[in-house]
C-alpha cells in the first residue's frame, strides 16, 4: 500500500512531465507502426511525393489538432463565446492570442515527434523525396543518363542500374540529417522559451511550487464537494418527483458565479491569486467582475493555472 501510495504522490507531482512522456512514447510507437505495417511507397513518379509526404504530414497535423482537443486550457477559452449574453465577457484579443501561442507551442510537441521519428527512420522521406522533379534533377547530376527514369523505382529496390539503386543511401542520409537538425532546433527553442519564460516570472521558484500544491488541493476539493453537492441535488430532486413533494432550497452557484471562475486566469501583482476562484471569494464587492481588472496580465509561465479540470469516472 505504501509503495502505492508513493507512485501515486510521483504521478500528481510530476503529472506534466510524465503525460509529456507517454505521448512521445506512444506516438514514436505509432510512427513505427505505420513505417513498418501501413506503409508502402507506390514507387511510381507520379504518386510517391505526395504518398511519402501524405504519411510524413498528416498524422503530424492529426496531432496537432488532438493536441488542442485534448487541452482543458483550449475548452476554457471557447465555451460559452458564442453565446450572444456571453460574447462581451469573453478574453480580450490579446490575452487570447497569447494563450492561442501557448496552446499551440504544446499542442506542436507530439506533431514535431512523429515528424522526427519518421524522418530518423528514413522511409516517408525516401520516397517522397524520390518523387520530386527538384530533388530528382540534383540527385541524378552526373550519375546516369537513366536515374530520372529509375529514381522513383529506388525505395523498392528495384531500380536496375546499380549506381541509381545506390541514391537511396544518399535519400536515407538526407534524412536523418533533416531529423536531427529538427530536433536539435526544437530543443533549442523549447529551451530559450522556458528560460525566458521563468525569467520574466513575476514569483519566486518556490512560490510556484507551492502555487501547484494549492491548485493540485484546490481541484481536489473541488471535485469532491462538487460530486456531493451534486449528488444531493439530484437526490432530492428524485425524490421529490415520486413522492410528488416540493424540493428544498440548495444553494447552487449561479450562471454568472461559474463564468467568473471558469475563465482564464489573469495575474495582478497588487492582488496575487493562485485561481479565479481564489480570486472570486476575495472579490471586494458582490457585484464586483473578476474577468478583467486594471493590471491583470496573462503570463505565460503561469499557464498551469488554467491546465487543471475536474476529471470524472467518464472523462469529457
């Protein structure tokens, strides 16, 4: 139980790193699967480019858009915007599209994988590549008088001068060289955006750390008064209906309450809340907005306060 307990407390702590992790895994897994099982180069001039690029792009833009589907940040920012009593309280353009960048910069790490990996296994390459008029023309300079004619036949290893045949290791280098010059880029960027995005933190790094421990707890809670609240209301109200009796009062959050706490967060550093719904019950006034106030910014590296979403037995 112990040793449960343990894996248990590592998967909440490092939750993100870990999620991160399995969709790399599984989508170098899923590359490798397709290379080895679905794909098959046409080996004809005419279809292998976009066969080759077809399978090289595509589930990377599959990926791409699972990755913003996935994202409890992506559904914080859409729903309810387009209602018409809504519209006017949605985030402004520009705090909107700085969460569209972070979105984005996330939903791009499991697109940019499967793009590596497939270019690292050479196959999706060689035969686009073998299929380009461009490539063709640069490949075949000064090797044969018949290499345009063969090139395309040379991922299935049936192009008959052996000097041709030959091209596909040349194809394979190129690459590999493309994939790791992409994932070196990749690195490098992700680097350069996390260091500048903690250095421009406006807290400390261990107030972020507490700051993930309050919303781990926060949600926790959340979800566990939510579920009895929720549980009782739909018991009284059952039950008011066979016994044919009028339900009594229960005191459920209003349209506007859950708006207010189900939008993005936004940080102030007069007033530092760790969510909107921290914010919510220390608001000054009832009737008091807490969308957008003088001074509230969206701040990249505090997008984690947005990620959390209250997770039932049947995920949504």
């Amino acid at each position: 139980m112990e040793k449960f307990k343990a894996l248990l407390d590592l998967h909440i702590k490092h939750r993100s790193s870990l999620g991160y992790g399995l969709i790399s895994l599984l989508t170098v897994g899923g590359e490798r699967l397709f290379s080895a099982v679905v794909f098959q180069c046409p080996c004809t001039a005419a279809w292998n480019l976009p066969y080759g690029l077809v399978f090289l792009l595509v589930p990377a833009l599959v990926l791409f858009l699972l990755g913003y589907l996935l994202s409890a940040r992506t559904w914080r920012l859409l729903t309810g915007c387009c209602a018409s009593s809504t519209r006017a309280k949605c985030t402004s353009g520009r705090d909107g599209a700085m969460v569209f960048l972070q979105l984005s910069a996330s939903a791009a790490i499991a697109p940019l994988t499967w793009v590596a990996v497939a270019l690292l296994g050479g196959s999706f390459f060689e035969c686009a590549a073998s299929g380009s008029k461009i490539l063709a023309q640069l490949l075949c300079h000064n090797v044969s008088s018949q290499c345009l004619d063969q090139l395309p036949l040379v991922p299935c290893s049936q192009a008959k001068e052996s000097s041709v045949q030959d091209l596909l290791k040349v194809l394979k280098a190129q690459s590999q060289v493309l994939g790791w010059i992409l994932i070196a880029v990749v690195i490098i960027v992700f680097l350069l955006l996390t260091a500048v995005s903690r250095c421009l933190s406006p807290v400390s790094f261990l107030q972020l750390k507490f700051w993930k421990i309050y919303l781990e707890q926060e949600q926790q809670i959340l979800k566990s008064q939510a579920t009895e609240h929720a549980t009782a209301l739909a018991k009284e109200n059952v039950t008011c209906f066979f016994e044919s009796s009028h339900a009594k009062e229960y005191n459920t959050p209003s349209i506007k309450e859950w708006q207010q706490i189900s939008s993005l967060y936004t940080f102030n550093p007069k007033d530092q809340y760790y969510s909107m719904l921290h914010k919510y019950v220390n608001r000054k006034e009832e009737s008091h907005s807490i969308r957008s106030c003088e001074g509230d910014v969206v701040v990249p590296v505090l997008g984690f306060v947005d990620s959390p979403g209250i997770s039932t037995t049947n995920e949504l």
